[in-house]
C-alpha cells in the first residue's frame, strides 16, 4: 500500500485558552478553522446555488450524507460521473459521513450483527446493507476529501451497558473502517474518485487555492460514549490507538441536554490529540457553536441554517427573528442592520415577512442564504478573535447580543 | 391635470413582414422589443433572485399581479414602502395587471355590476370589491411603469351574446379606467408612489438606462372579443377611441384551439395602431411567442418558464426535456448544448435529474433559471432576426428545432 501521499495537511496557527485557529489543507481546498461547514446532504445545499457558496459566502467545504447518495442516485450513477465533485459541480472539499446515524435514525426496520447494518431505505423500501467496509467503499467512490468511520450511534438516552456495548462494537468497527480505507487508496475506486480516470475537466470551475488531486482522501475516527465520561475516555482512548487525520465527537446534540454537551465537551476534547483536527458532528446553533470552540473543537456542520431559513426563522446579531411576526410587515429595515449579506443588503423585513406568508420559493432562498451568511460570518470573527488574544470578551460580547433580542 | 410629463416612448427601428423590433424606454429601463417579461406574480419570480435576473438574464422588466398583491400584502402595507419597486427593491420596470383577469379565474363567489366586481379573497375568504377606479388606484400605488386597464374576462367558451356583452362591459370599464388613471397621475398616490415623496434612495442597485422617475405611469387598454372576429374588430375600434400608451389582446391562449388563437392574432394585430406597443397576454410557448411575433407582437409574458422548471420541464433548442427521464441518470451533458446560460455551463443532466428526483429546491430553482435563460435568448435572437430582415428563415430553423426532440 502507498500510503505517502498527502491527504489533509493541519497546523495551527493560533490558540487562546483551549481555543485554537488553525489552517487545514485538503487536495481540493485551504481551509480556516474553526470552520462551519454547510450541509449538502443529497449533493446539494438546499436553496443555495454552488455559486453563491463559493463566492459570497466562500465555503470552502461541505458536506454530503452517504446515507442519501447511496440510496439516491446510487452509487453507480456517481462512479460513473467519477466522484461527487464531478456529479455535483462542487470543487472544493467535500466531508461524508458514513451513513451511521441515518440509519439509525431514519429507518425503523434494521437488523445490527456484528458484520454490519441490514436497513430498509426510506425512499423504495429496498432491503439493503451497510458495514464498515461498505461505506468505506462507498465514501471513496464518493471521493470526499475527509471520510468518517462506520459508527455505531445508539440512543441518546441508552443506558450505561448499552452505550459501553455500542461503543465497543464502534471502536472495532473503526478498526475495520480503518483497514478498508487504506487498501482502497491505492485501489481503483479510489482512483477513479479522485479523478485519475477521466480526462481533461470540462467544468469552468477552477480547483480551490491547495487543490492537490493526486492527494488520497483522510479518514477520521469518531469517539461515541454519550454522556458517560469514562465511556467517553475509552472510546477516545480506542480511537486513538488505531490512529486517523482527524477525530470527531459524535451522540451529542441528540436530545440530551445542554450541560450534558458542555461537560462531556470540558470532558474530552481538551483531551483529544492537539495536533488533528477535532470535529462535532451536527451542532448546532450559534451558541453551541461558541462553546465548543472554547473548549478546542475546530470543525462543525448543522442543518439549522438552511432548515431554519425555510420555516422563516433567521439568526441575527441581536438574536432569533421570526419573520412571521406580523410587527415585521412595515418594517424597512434589513433582518440584521449589523450584517454585510447580499440579503441584508437589500431586502427588507416587510418583503422578507411577505414572501415568506405568499409561500414563495424565494423566501427560503434568501433566508437560508442569509442564515448561512451568519454562521459564517461569525466563524470568521471567531477566528479573528482567536488570533489576536480576544477570544474570552468576543465570545461574551457576542453571545450578549444573541440574547438581546428586541425583535423577537 | 398636468399629461404633459413623459410616459413611455415607443419607437419602431425594424420590420421584417409584420414583425417589429422596436425600443420601449419607460421612466425605468430601455427595454428592446419583441420582449418576454418574467412573471413575479406577488413581487417575486418564483425561484429567481432579483440578482440573477438583473445580471445574467438581463430582465429590463417583469409583471406584479395586483389581485395577488392588493390581496397580499396589501396596499397600505405597499403605500407605506412608497411602491412595489422600493417594497421588492427591483429598480427595472413592472407591468401590472388590473386584477381582472385573477378575478374571473380564481375565485367562485363573485357578484358582477356595472360599477365593479365584488368576490372572496383566496387568501382569507374576506369579501372583496374591485372595479376600474380602484384598481387604478392600485396600480397608482404600486407605482409601475405599465398599468392595464381593468377589464372583464368571459370564460373562452362564452356565447357569440355573451362575449359581446362583456366587451361592451370592457369598453365602458377601459373609458373609467383611464379616467381615474388621467387624475391619479398627477394626484398623491401616484406621487408617492413614483418616489416623489420617498427620501435618497438606500438601495445600492442603480436604476436602470432611460431611467425617468419624473415621468408618469403608462396606461394599456386591452381587446377582447374571444374567437369572434368582428367582435375583436368593434372591441379594437372602442379601444383605439379612446387612446391608450399601448394595446393588449386579452382572452387568448384561455382554452381555445392553437388555430383560434393564431387566426384571431392573424386578423387583429396588423390593425392594432403601429405607433403603439402590442402586447399579448399571459402567452406562452416558444412557438406561440415566435408565431405571435411574426403577426406584429412586441410583449409577452407567461408563467410557463418557471413553472415548467418546478415541474421538471425544460425548454430545450432541441425540444422539451422531461428531467424524470430515467435515461438522464448517468448523462453528463448539459441540459441544452446550444445554451451559454450559467446552469448549462455547469451542470449535467444527470445531476438535474438527481436534484429533482430528490426533490432538491435547487432542481426548481436551476430548471426556471435556464427556462427563462432560453426564453430571453430565443426573444434576442428574435431581435436580431428581424433587423437583419432574416426573421423568416431564423423562426422556420428555430420551430424546426423545437420539433426535432432526441431527448424527450
């Protein structure tokens, strides 16, 4: 196996308390930490046009759900567009997830051996199969820049044993995730993923600044144990010892409490190697995102933007603004007078509330665009506060802002 | 009362057979003729940004529906924004509707008089008047460029008496429409509404060329008279007496056979007063806009392109596309090799299909784009057609085209 080639490059280049900056370098794409990623689950960002992605709100990756991509359009069709890049017209980075927690959270009929995950699919009912190996097959067809581990992801509410057991059947999963993920770099699919196979590009869409195709893609591990800290310790512990490029905190946002998250986050990722970066799955809102990052995580995804901007809810410096609110009819004023997006510089409450009560289309649009501009926006002064020393008073000022909603 | 000031101007530079090419310049944009203009029914193109529309389509201007809006959000709400143009922030011109046509079409309850019409709203069930004063005082309000006259609409089927009686209904309604729009333009509304009133203008969109916000609205009257020639001809007669900026032919393309349509444009539109724009309402198809042209049309609209889009329909230079079609699953060309517009240079027919299927907003959103892209197209090419006198040979080759469908 050649195993030499650069996946992910990572360096951090500022830390304040447990807060880091950091830079990371995939084939494809030179990306700022901490970083919000957009979610892309079916190829896509919903509502959001690729280009508006890479120019105004500059992501510089995403993601995509194996879940989706394998059930639709199947993952014959995307090897023969060779990648998700290709298929989709997206060049800069793409992370997928293994398929894990949709199929345990989105399919009642599953039957878990040892071996892997026997599923019905949501969209036709087809019984079908997901291992270790599988998925990892699947992510290199898929050609992602970061892949994640096959993992087992129990209940948020699953007792002590249960959680142990599940972890335990996760870190051996990892184990083969792991051993699949680096014969497959040298293998075909692979190859074919990451572009070796076809031939000149005719998309216009030149690769990101570190594009770097004849790079293999990264595997990262994911550390379950849900609000057990000891189990949380162990499953660190097995993660590491197999070793990734990266390592993610999973089963958290899943229905436990706030303080729950925060002190399994105190808990483990102080703890989790410095030099990798550290990635929670699926969190969350703005102030979960500040909070985890002064506890040393550097990577997010979160469906919240675009799933708020479509039931007209927007996040704003000055907190939660239902654009419902009838107060908003008249109002000329922009949805947050304190943001620089392509929405808030021009449209106002009243045509925002408007289109949203008329059903129209648009209205998702610009609200997922500018709720997404937000996140973004925010995780860029994050990271500017980081490196100048004034993590501790932004995170404050911030977050007293969040709370001063005069618009709700 | 105070007519002297600027409407619109209306120039003819080129003919070809009964075509024109010819440059329409209102208080907002020079628009060149023969023109198709997007529908934004209730303020907005349904999945288009103003920014899409503005730059790449070059839209110089599209259509507000004052049924939708005087409904939704309501005047006051309109008045207090100081006009639809400040309210959606779309600088370019609009053509508003009196109403009628929604009226006739949308709702059940209705009691028509002499005086106007009374119905139940769609939205709330409240009860409802319009007639041809207050939908001037509307159109005044909403500040558009191109008002419509407030017109009765019978159903296609209506009798030889019938359709009769509702022109002469039409012809008395065109007479106190114009009356009122002659006081209001010079009154506050209209004031208020044309920005008089309005402080500097915080939107940074510039207005467009030929952009005149002194000048005052402009009045169309409208012809009907169904499928009975001579009744066209006395609806014309009564129109033309009493002097509008423009003529439409309304209650075509209702349900009535292609060939009706064509016969009565065939016998209509070369009598319609040549130093006036005519604009045929509420069509249509590519063929039917190339065929309309050919009889002497210059504007257009239709909610074809987009709901087309949001149904999985394409217009092609090679016929319609159903993007359902299973053969498009592992297709990488665009959906119309001949197209330059933003979504053809980038993606595939197979990643359209995807999106649809998977009932991705960004299927509807990238399918309107490219049918209103090829709308625009096919009328510049139409443009250039006719000043080069070569309007013939480009339609017959563009119909041929359309016919000649590969994909379907």
């Amino acid at each position: 196996m050649d195993l030499t080639k650069k996946s992910i490059d990572w360096k951090v280049t500022a830390t304040d308390g447990e807060a880091r900056a950091g830079i990371l370098t995939t084939r494809r794409s030179m990306i700022e930490t901490p970083v919000f990623m957009p979610v892309g689950t079916q190829g896509s960002v919903k509502g959001i046009r690729f280009e508006w992605l890479e120019d105004e709100l500059d992501a510089r990756i995403i993601l995509g759900n194996t879940y989706h991509l394998f059930l639709r359009p199947g993952i014959d069709v995307i090897r023969r567009f060779g990648g998700l890049h290709r298929f989709s017209s997206w060049k800069r980075s793409f992370l997928t997830d293994s398929g894990g927690f949709q199929v345990f959270s989105l399919t009642d009929l599953r039957k878990l051996t040892e071996e892997g995950v026997e599923f019905r699919s949501h969209v036709d009912g087809s019984k079908q199969f997901l291992s270790p190996e599988i998925s990892m097959e699947i992510q290199a067809v898929l050609g992602s820049e970061i892949v994640m581990v096959f993992d087992e992801c129990p209940p948020g509410d699953a007792g002590y044993d249960a959680t142990r057991a599940s972890l335990e059947m996760t870190a051996r999963w990892a184990a083969r995730s792991k051993a699949r993920f680096d014969e497959l770099q040298v293998s075909e699919p692979g190859a074919i993923a990451t572009g070796f196979l076809c031939g000149g590009d005719k998309n216009p869409v030149a690769a990101s600044p570190g594009s770097d195709l004849t790079g293999r893609q990264s595997l990262f591990g994911i550390i379950q144990g849900a609000g057990h800290l000891d189990l949380r310790k162990q499953s660190l512990d097995r993660t590491t010892q197999i070793g990734f490029d990266g390592y993610a905190i999973g089963g958290l946002s899943v229905g436990e409490e706030k303080s729950v998250m925060y002190e399994v986050l105190d808990f483990i990722a102080p703890q989790m190697p410095k030099n990798a970066p550290r990635y929670l799955m699926g969190v969350g809102t703005p102030e979960d995102l500040l909070e985890a990052v002064s506890r040393g995580v550097d990577m997010f995804d979160c469906v919240i933007p675009t799933r708020n901007g479509r039931t007209g809810s927007a996040f704003t410096s000055r907190g939660r603004v239902n654009i419902r609110n009838a107060k908003f009819a008249r109002d000329d004023s922009p949805l947050d007078p304190d943001c620089g997006c392509s929405v808030c510089r021009r449209y106002s409450l009243g045509y925002l509330r408007h289109l949203h009560q008329a059903g129209e289309m648009t209205a998702s649009i610009l609200l997922s665009h500018h709720n997404l501009a937000f996140f973004m926006d925010m995780m860029k002064k994050t990271r500017e506060a980081i490196r100048i020393g004034n993590f501790v008073s932004f995170r404050y000022e911030f977050l007293n802002g969040l709370g001063n909603n005069e618009k709700l």
